[in-house]
C-alpha cells in the first residue's frame, strides 16, 4: 500500500479527491490529510509519503514554499501541484523544483486517476530496480571472497602465465604492484567446523586493518594473506607495521580460537611473480621461528642466515620438508576445489530433475548456483559428460517412456506432461533420442 498526503485547505477537496481515488484505486492508498503547509510538512517527515498533493494556495506557509521544503527533505517523494490559478509563474516555479504535475482546478476525474496510475507505475519500477540492485550487490558480496581466495591461489600456485591474475587483480581494484605475502601456520588441528569461522574472522580482522588485501582459503593448516605496500611508507616502516599484524593476528586466533599459530612474513616485491615468492619466503620463515617466537620476518633471516639470502622459489625442491608442506598444501586444494565443484552440481543436477518438465534455461540453473552461465556450462559437460541441453532433453524422453508405460495419455498428453510445447517437435526429438518415433513405441507397449 502506497502512503498518499493531501494538502487542501478545503476539507470538502480532500474528503472528494480520496473517494475519487479510493473508488478508481481500491486498496491502493492510506490517505494522509493536512488542511496547511505546516502540517503537510510535519506529516510528510512522519509518515514519509510515496505521492504527495499539494494545493497552492493555503493558509500560512504556502504550497510551493511547504514543496521545497519537503523535495529538500524527502526527494523521493512525487508531488502533484494543484490551483484554481491558471499563471506560468506558478506552473514554472512548480516544476522547477521537481513537481511531476501542474494541475488546474476543478481537474477531471480522469486525469487525475490517469496521473496516480503513472505515478504508481513508476514507483513500482523504481522499487523492482532498487531490489534488482540489492539482489546483484548481495551477490556481488559473496562473489567477492571467492574471486580474492581465487587471486590468491593463482598467487601461491607456481603458473608460467600470469595474465589472469593480473586481469582478476584489476577487476577486485587491488594492484599487485609493491607488497608481501604473510603465511600464518596453525600448530594444532583445526577441525572443518571451525575453518569458515576462523577464515572468516581473520579475513575480517585483516580487511579492517588492511582493505586492499589479498586473503586466501584456510588450506592444509595455513592461509596465505598478500598485503600492499602504500608507497608513502617506508621499507623499515613497512617491516614494523606487517610485524605488528602478524602479531595481532595470533592474539585473535589464540584468543578466539585457542590455537597456536606461527606467522612468516616475505620480503616486499612487485607484480606477480615478485608477489609469489614472498609467499614461499614467508612459508620458509613460519617454519624458522625460535621457540619463544610467533612472528618470523625473511628479511630478519637474510641478516642472521646465510642461508637465506640465497633463497628463492628455486630452492624449494632443495628443502624436502618444506617441499612436502607446499605440495600437500596445494595437493588439498585441488581436492577442496575438485569437491566444491562436485557439490554445485549435484545441487544443480537436483534443481534440474525438480523442474525439467518447466521452461527451464541454463542461466536460470546457473543463477541457482550462483555460477557465471559460461563457467557452469562448461564445468557441466566436463564432470556430467553431456551438455545442458543434452541432460535435459535426456531426462525429458526418459520421462515420456515413462509415462508412455504407466499411463494411459495420448502422445499430444504426453508431449505437454514432460515440458514441450510442440508435438511434432517433441516426436523429432523423441525419434532422435530414441531411433524411433513415439507412435510406434507407445503401439508397439
């Protein structure tokens, strides 16, 4: 029910125009009367109105001074002028400050209801627009993490190609020009209840205190984060204020969730290259702490190890424990992306087998899934070995064989039963699928 104010110093005016419109619009408005400009501003900011119907000339502060006042305070509100004086003056000055009609009194019925009618219709669009909005940022919110977990990965993942990375890093807006990975390694199990509660925490934490972060999945007892250097602070500044995140990082987790955690920060470096081996050199470091320590810095072992100053993502393969952290760790997350893929499709499969018989298109099962059409189609054929189309057709005929031995339904019946609309369409299909057609499969039953 859309709220309507009335501003009419005449009570016989309102109490005319609210029976006009109640009877052409039934149930359409709660009506709201104010016989001057004051009230009509009081009621508009208490009540908030979707069209308001302003009379010129009233006692005390006027129509148009009480319009912009009001257009000041709730510019989503429609107004309606209305006088008994034909003058441009009015109708100008009116329109000039956004009312969407200028009215002359005694107005007809018919252009009055054919004025609500619009104006409706436009506050309806307006609210399916601003849900629609509402509907893609909530999914623009969920997208967000999986897309940044994704940077991440490409970022951890040794690739010879980079250029998706550098085009999902231009899209998120976060540049990988100066930075450094942090590897925060948990020493204790973490159970699977407990990794979206952690992750999500910690993402939290780290996005409030660092919004141009990178923070990946929690994978084989550790999670990656990629922060940007600002260029206006300086390397040893630098060094302190990603030490002091470390830091702050394992007081929440060992706060939070009672867990141990051991924390190695790389050394700064640019684009995507650079950005992947300080994330090896942060995963040596979380493995180089002394025992009283929590945060280890590579720089800081550059400067005490000789060792590690020649370290570098080549030098992997010459440390076998630290060569089998990295391979389980990226082992499990092709595993988890293996089995979060599995899980979409039978969510999707189940969708399609509930509603194959409807108009059923694949963006349709893809926005289920809140997948990219493009990206569930092809995933689709990868893991069900047919096409979309293929999968529903298939279950389509099976349908019809069904139906065509249980019950008694004429072929056009049939057709209409398992989601077609054209009979002579359904018979090519059916002979397609089949290798023969469905007269001579339901006499041969």
């Amino acid at each position: 029910m859309y709220r309507l104010l009335i501003a009419d110093d005449e009570p016989l005016e309102r109490e005319g125009l609210e029976c006009i419109v109640e009877r052409s619009m039934p149930g359409i408005f709660q009506f709201i009367h104010a016989s001057n400009g004051r009230m009509a501003i009081e009621y508009a900011e208490e009540n908030r109105p979707h069209i308001a119907i302003m009379d010129i000339n009233m006692p005390g502060i006027g129509g148009l001074e009480a319009l912009r006042e009001m257009k000041r305070r709730l510019p989503d509100t429609r107004f309606i002028v209305v006088t008994a004086y034909d003058y441009f003056k009015y109708a100008h000055e009116a329109l000039s400050l956004g009312a969407k009609e200028y009215i002359l009194k005694p107005a007809k019925q018919e252009q009055l209801i054919e004025v609500f009618q619009r104006l409706v219709k436009e506050i309806d669009q307006e609210i399916h627009i601003r849900m629609r909005e509402l509907e893609l940022r909530q999914k623009v919110s969920q997208l967000l993490p999986l897309a940044e977990n994704e940077l991440a990965l490409m970022l951890m993942l040794d690739q010879t190609v980079d250029t998706s990375a550098e085009q999902l890093s231009e899209w998120l807006d976060i540049p990988l020009n100066h930075g450094c990975a942090v590897v925060a390694a948990f020493n204790g199990e973490v159970y699977t209840q407990k990794k979206n509660k952690i992750y999500d925490q910690l993402r939290s934490f780290v996005k409030t205190q660092s919004p141009n972060s990178i923070v990946s999945s929690l994978i084989n007892q550790h999670m990656a984060i990629f922060l940007r250097k600002p260029s206006s602070v300086s390397e040893n500044g630098w060094r302190q204020q990603t030490k002091q995140l470390a830091e702050q990082l394992c007081s929440v987790t060992e706060q939070h969730f009672d867990l141990k955690v051991s924390i190695g920060i790389g050394s700064t470096h640019c684009r995507t290259e650079g950005y992947r081996k300080s994330y090896f050199e942060a995963i040596f470091a979380s493995t180089m702490l002394d025992k009283e320590d929590k945060v280890c810095h590579f720089d800081e072992l550059k400067q005490r190890d000789v060792n590690a100053n020649s370290f570098g993502t080549d030098e992997i393969s010459n440390d076998g424990t630290l060569q089998s952290y990295v391979s389980s760790a990226l082992q499990q997350m092709r595993e988890q992306r293996e089995e979060q893929t599995l899980t979409v499709l039978d969510r999707a499969k189940q969708y399609i087998q509930e509603r194959f018989t409807d108009d059923l298109s694949l963006e349709d099962v893809a926005d289920f899934v809140h997948l990219n059409p493009h990206y569930f189609s092809k995933i689709f054929k990868q893991q069900c070995g047919e096409t979309f189309i293929d999968y529903v057709t298939r279950l389509r005929i099976e349908k019809a064989i069904l139906l065509m031995n249980t019950r008694k339904l004429s072929l056009k019946e049939v057709c209409f039963e398992v989601g077609y609309k054209d009979p002579n369409y359904f018979s090519r299909v059916f002979k397609k699928i089949t290798g023969v057609a469905p007269t001579w499969y339901k006499d041969e039953k």
